[in-house]
C-alpha cells in the first residue's frame, strides 16, 4: 500500500454522506456552527439506529404484549378480550416516542460532544463506540421484559415499590436468572439485535428512506397531545414501559418521604423493652361480652384426650398454608348474581369450620406471603417497612416448631422458596424444605405457572411424608392454586362453568383445593393418624378482582379483598367447635393453639392474643407492601396512614364493609397515635429481638425462650 492511500474505515462513507447531503443546508451558518452540525450528523450511525432500534423493539414488544393477553389464560387487571381489538390497542404506539425521540435527541447531543472532543484529541473512534449502546440497549429490553413479565405474572405494574422491595428482599442474579424464560431472554436480547441489523441496512436508499420517515417521526410530536385527548390517561396497557418505570423510580427515590415523620413518636420505655404488647396505647379493658358470645364454649387444654395421648407431646400438628385465599370467597354462593347461586366453593372446609375452633373476623397481617407466613407461625407481627424481614438469612426468631419440640418437621410447598419466601426462617428451626425443584409431576403436562407445580403433584408429595413419619412431627403445607395465573384444573373442579374471567378461575381453584384437603384428611382417617393430627387451616391473605379500581391480586393495595382471610383449628378431642367474632389476625393462631394443647410457653415473647384469653388489645395492625399501615379497632373501625401520599383515612366496617365511604381521621386521634406508634416501635423490637437471639446463638447458649427478652440497641 503506497503512503498516498489511507484506509477506508466504517465512519468514511458517513462523513461522505454527511458532507454531500445532509450537510449542505448548513453551509449558509457560520462555520463553526456548521461543523458542530456536522459532527452530529457524522455520528447518525449511533443515534439513527439507535432510534429506529428501539422504535422496532417498542413496537413489537407492545404487539407481543397485547397479542399475549388475548390468548393468555389468566390476562392481568381483568382484561376483557370482547371489550378491546388488538388494532386499536396498538394505535397506542405512539406513547413509545415519548421514549425514543427524546432518548434519540440526548444520544445525538451526547455523540456530537463525543465526536467534538475525541477531534480536539486526536482520538479516532472505532468499532468500541457502539459498546455503551449495546449495553443502553440490553437495559432497555431489561426493562421491557421485567415490565411485562411482572404484568402477567403478579398482575402488578411495575415500579419503584416493587423494584424496592424485590432488591430489599434479596432478589439477586440467581433469581433473575430463573425468570429468564426463552420469550423473556428474547424480548431481553431484541433491541441489541435490532440495532446491529439497522447499522448493517445504514446505506444507500435505506438512509433515504429512513431519513424521510424520521421527518414523519418528528412531526408526529405535534399530535401527541391530541392523542392523549382522545386515548385517555395511561393505564398498564398503553404505558411506554421505560418511561413508566423511570418515572415512578425518580418519583419515589427523589420525592418520597416519610410524610407522617413530625406526627411519629415511641411508645413508652416499657414497650421499648417488651415484645408483647403493654403499652396504653395498645392494650385496654378486657374484650367486652357483646364480642366473646360465641366463645363461651372454649375451654384450654380441651378434654377429651383419652387414648393415653397427652397434648404436649403425643399430637402431631399440621399447619395448611392457602395461598391468597381470601374470607369472603370461601364459601360465596353469589358469584352469578341473585337468584342463580353456585355451589359452596370449599364445601369440605365448610363442614370442618363447623367441628372446630374458627376464626371468622379474621386478617392476615400483610397482604404479602412471606409477611404473612411469618406471623403465622412466629405469633408476631411484621416488620412495617419496605424491606422484608421475614426473609432475612440471618433470622433466628422462633417458630411453632420451637414451641412444640416434634420428633421431625417439614415443609412441602408447589412453589419456588430461594426468593420472596422466609426460608431461612424454617432452616434455621430445623424445618425440611421440599419445594418446586423436588416434586415429581404427574399430572399436567404442562404447568399452569413456570414457578407453581400442579397442586395435586404437591399434595401426593405431602401425604406420603405425613402418612410415612414416625413419632409426632410438625408439618406444613403451602399451596399455591388459588395464586394467579389460575389455573384451569379441568371440569371435574369447576364451580363455575366459565373459565372467561379471573375470578371464574380463581374460584374453580378454591374448589381444588378443597378437594386436596378432603383427599388429605381421607388419607389421616386411612393411615390412622387423623384422631391424633391438630389440623391449622388458614389463608396467608386475601385477594382482589377489581372491587377497587386498580386493585387486582393482593400485594399493592391494603382494601378487605387483600387483608381479609380465615384462620382454622381443628382436633375435636381438643377443641370444642366455636367461632371467634373479635378481629383477629395471624399472631394470634399460635397462642390459641399452644392454649389449646395446654403447652406452656413465655408470653411475653408473643405478639398474638390466645382466643382463649379474654382479650386486651385495642388493635390489630395490617401492613401493605404499598407503604400502608393500617388498624382495626374491636367495632371495626378501620384507620389508614397511607405513607405514599401522607393521606389518611378511616373505614367504619360495621356499615360499610365494601369500604366504598372513606371517612376523615378527625375524632379518631387516639388510634391514630396508635397506629403510628405501632409503625415506630415494630421494626424496632423485632430487629432487637432477634439480634438477641443471634448473640445467644453465636455464645453457644442454649435457646431458653423463658430467658430471651428483648435487646435494647438496633440490630
């Protein structure tokens, strides 16, 4: 090669482009102002591509997206494929250049300064310039994907809560990894494929033609507020999903605050130092008569043991765990409406509420599992703030295994537990973990869910290890059919006919696993062990299908749909039958059955009230993954400090048991300080709890619940 020839690199023929066409109409500037024109241009290789890239990918995305609702089983926020054409859904496209121009615009800028400094330097670019791009690009299908898959999967939109409260909760690579399903790697990987196949097509009459309709692009920004006019405000379904997310991340990392931080104060020093609950503020008189009418009946201890089993020791105890089974569905005849009633959804549940202890005014604690699941089995509260305590690895506090000393205990569950589930919490008291990755399948082919086995699989596992344990055990179940997506089973666990709607299918699948619990309970009478199994039934939370607008599933909103659920014991020898009218909530299943199988155990380390007690507290406390804090009072006077918005609210259950009436807070300040004091001390005694617990462990002291007492000092 002689001295007089250079090589031709990539940019050569841009800068000729640019010189020859593009540049001429900025020959009649000053010149300096024409080369930075020029040095934008000369960098269209970048922001060009980049645009029509992600133009490319937000379209297909979209129509990926709205395509997918029309033939998923279970479409999200109660999608109506009658009411919706996928033509007209997709007309909301142009929201996604609220996306592309200005990101394109802020990459032209940005490749113009590049390109200016990298020439005061003498740098030439290369092949490396289009790295960041790439990774730019990845970020945005991440987005895309983790938008939608969330969509469909928790019928949530995705934002700053969730994100927060995922990463919080230890969602880590190992997590994101197991989502990555080969449509959700696609739609991740797409926007870095299209960008290099537009660079590939970045000649000839490809550039004309793409320049003229970038000209189209642009003038289209002229009609957006028009289309806003006639489209309406953004839902979840028309929402660019970069946009959305960025949005409600910068909104909630820069602009949220405690708003309710000059109104929060401590309890007393007393209630500092105590986990159950002595404070004024928390504790009154006794429950009165007009609430304990149907609890006469309730006697400790029980009586009729015989047999030469003691309650202490000889009982085998089996807790059942129904996923987002909420009270007021449990046993609905009204689904069709009046005058058309289906059967009872659980019939078999039915017939056992009547022979035991239940708990008909009852809430989870959260309208989030591993809160909930916590509670249950801890006998205290949640942690009321954002993160998840329940899900630590280092958490040490005390279980119902602790409590009752079995000879083994398990757990046996459909679902994934490495992420969003309290495992190390049962690991740590010894409790054996079969999950999603251990259960063979048999019957669907298929799975409903690709984090869910089949119900029935799950249920075959778990009889076998109850009906194959030997001495009392602990054991636990906890389903997941009633979760969305709602699966359909098949017709033989049909309640309703139509399998069209969400809440068709959901109670289809209290149906199933009422049939699971019959075959369960078939399988104790069978093996021998059912006149000796403490049976535990209860719901983790509710689960909402619209009665609140946006209110879909459970975990983002804090109404009764989400909150309201039922807790069960049942063991005839111990427990005479009675309903239980008072408010209660998840902490205070532990008590009610270490009372009843006459075990003894240091209150002051529980946060729940026996049913067998005649009842002191004033409040229960509700926690709501949207940063609500919530309190119910023994009228049903429902009381919400709503941090997201610093707006606070008050429902009178009583006569409004819809929650369709929001009343003002004024005349409720009393349980207003309560709620507020509760939200400051819980997270701090909890944290301080178990710290203690964890010094004792590491010193080699044995575990004596009666000695471990609140630490002063945060975790």
């Amino acid at each position: 090669m002689s001295n007089s020839q250079t090589v031709k690199s990539p940019g050569d023929g841009l800068t000729r482009y640019a010189s020859e066409s593009l540049v001429q109409p900025f020959k009649i500037l000053p010149a300096k102002m024409g080369a930075a024109f020029a040095h934008t241009i000369d960098s269209r290789a970048v922001w060009i591509c980049w645009a029509w890239a992600v133009l490319a990918y937000a379209l297909i995305a979209r129509g990926w997206f709205y395509a997918h609702m029309f033939t998923v089983e279970a479409a999200p926020f109660g999608f109506d494929a009658h009411q919706h054409r996928w033509l007209d859904l997709m007309l909301n496209s142009y929201r996604d250049l609220r996306f592309v121009l200005p990101s394109t615009l802020v990459l032209a800028v940005a490749g113009a300064a590049l390109v200016w400094l990298m020439r005061r330097r003498g740098w030439k670019s290369g092949w490396w310039r289009h790295l960041p791009v790439l990774a730019m690009l990845l970020f945005v299908g991440v987005f895309h994907g983790a938008f939608y898959r969330v969509a469909l999967v928790m019928h949530v939109p995705l934002g700053f809560d969730a994100l927060q409260e995922a990463w919080l909760s230890g969602f880590g690579f190992a997590e994101f990894k197991a989502e990555l399903t080969p449509t959700y790697t696609v739609l991740m990987v797409l926007p870095a494929v299209l960008y290099l196949f537009a660079l590939f097509l970045n000649r000839g009459s490809w550039r004309r033609i793409r320049n003229g309709m970038t000209l189209c692009l642009v003038a289209a920004l002229a009609v957006l507020p028009g289309f806003d006019a006639s489209f309406g405000e953004e839902d979840f379904l028309r929402v660019n999903p970069v946009i959305h997310v960025s949005k409600d991340v910068i909104k909630g990392a820069l602009f949220s605050h405690n708003r309710f931080a000059d109104q929060e104060r401590a309890p007393s020093a007393a209630q500092m130092e105590s986990v159950r609950w002595v404070d004024p503020a928390f504790v009154g008189n006794a429950v009165p008569p007009s609430l304990r009418r149907a609890e006469s009946a309730l006697q400790p201890g029980g009586a009729t043991a015989g047999g030469g089993i003691t309650a202490a020791d000889d009982f085998d105890v089996v807790l059942l765990i129904l996923e987002s089974v909420g009270r007021r569905y449990i046993f609905d005849t009204n689904l069709r409406g009046a005058g058309q009633p289906n059967p009872k959804p659980m019939p078999f549940l039915h017939k056992l509420s009547r022979e035991g202890v239940f708990f008909g005014n009852h809430y989870s604690p959260s309208n989030s599992s591993p809160r909930s699941i916590f509670s249950l089995v801890t006998g205290l509260g949640p942690v009321p703030v954002p993160y998840l305590f329940a899900t630590r690895s280092d958490i040490q506090v005390p279980t119902l295994g602790d409590f009752i000393d079995r000879r083994s205990s398990f757990l046996v569950t459909p679902s994934r537990t490495a992420h969003y589930f309290p495992r190390a919490l049962f690991l740590h008291a010894g409790i054996e973990i079969q999950d999603y990755y251990s259960i063979p399948q048999r019957h669907l082919k298929r799975p409903g869910s690709d984090w869910l086995r089949d119900e029935r699989d799950t249920m075959d596992a778990f009889i076998e290890r109850v009906t194959t344990a030997t001495g009392p055990f602990f054991g636990i179940y906890y389903s997941g059919a009633a979760h969305m997506d709602y699966t359909d089973y098949g017709p033989e666990y049909r309640v309703i006919d139509s399998t069209d709607r969400e809440i068709d299918r959901y109670y289809n699948n209290l149906r199933l696993l009422d049939v699971q619990l019959e075959r369960f309970y078939a399988a104790l009478q069978a093996s021998g062990r059912a006149d000796r199994t403490i049976l535990v039934i209860a719901g983790d939370h509710g689960e909402a299908f619209g009665q609140h607008k946006g209110n879909w599933g459970h975990a983002r909103a804090s109404y009764e749909e989400n909150f309201a659920t039922f807790a069960l014991i049942h063991q005839p020898r111990l427990f005479a039958p009675a309903r239980i009218e008072r408010p209660t909530v998840h902490s205070d299943v532990l008590p009610t059955l270490l009372d009843g199988m006459d075990v003894d155990f240091d209150r002051d380390l529980i946060q729940g009230e026996s049913a067998f007690a005649e009842g002191y507290r004033k409040y229960i406390f509700l926690y709501g993954n949207e940063n609500t804090v919530s309190s119910i009072d023994r009228d049903g006077t429902k009381l919400q400090l709503i941090y997201q918005t610093g707006e606070c609210r008050v429902y009178d259950l009583a006569n409004d048991p819809l929650e369709a009436a929001p009343l003002a807070c004024e005349g409720h300040e009393e349980q207003k300080i309560a709620t507020l004091k509760y939200k400051v001390y819980q997270s701090r005694i909890l944290s301080q709890y178990n710290a203690g617990l964890r010094t004792a462990k590491r010193s080699d002291q044995p575990l004596d619940l009666a000695e471990q007492r609140a630490r002063t000092g945060d975790d």
